[in-house]
C-alpha cells in the first residue's frame, strides 16, 4: 500500500493519531512548565529571599534551572522512547 516497509494492515491515521494524542499534552507542557518556573523564580527571588547573596540567588535559578530541564527532559524521552519501539515494531 505504501513505499514504506511495514505491515499492510495498518492504516495511515491510526499512527498519526496515537502519536498526537501522546505529544499534545507534552507540549502544553513544554510550554506551561517553563512559564511557571519563570513566574515563581522571579517570585521567589523578589519576595522570599531577602537574606541570599548574588551568588545564593544564582544557585537558585541554576538549581531550579536543572530541575525544569529534567522535568521536561523525561517527559519527552518516555515520547521518545514509545515512538522509537512503535517505530521497531513497524
């Protein structure tokens, strides 16, 4: 049916589907994750720590920092890692 190798029962939106469904919430939080991190950070530092240095108020955000990557790190590697054995299966 396609130039592509893969079973022929399958049909063409049923990937497609499966695949949008998984990364529409990952990237609506791709996007709110970071907006939030933004907002509190600039909370935190202008409300809450009063009594950090520079270099304190530095290792905040690089520690906060980390933590945003790794939070939408892992959900995008788990996408990642399902599209890639569905891929396998193919």
């Amino acid at each position: 049916m396609f130039d592509a190798e893969g079973p022929d029962d399958l049909t063409f939106c049923e990937p497609i589907h499966s695949t949008v469904k998984g990364a529409l919430w990952r990237v609506a939080l791709t996007v709110l994750i970071p907006a939030a991190w933004i907002s509190g950070t600039i909370l935190f530092l202008a409300f809450f720590a009063h009594g950090l240095s520079a270099f304190q108020d530095v290792a905040v955000l690089v520690a906060s920092g980390l933590l945003l990557f790794a939070t939408v790190a892992a959900m995008w590697v788990t996408f990642g890692m399902r599209m890639y054995h569905r891929w396998v299966e193919w």
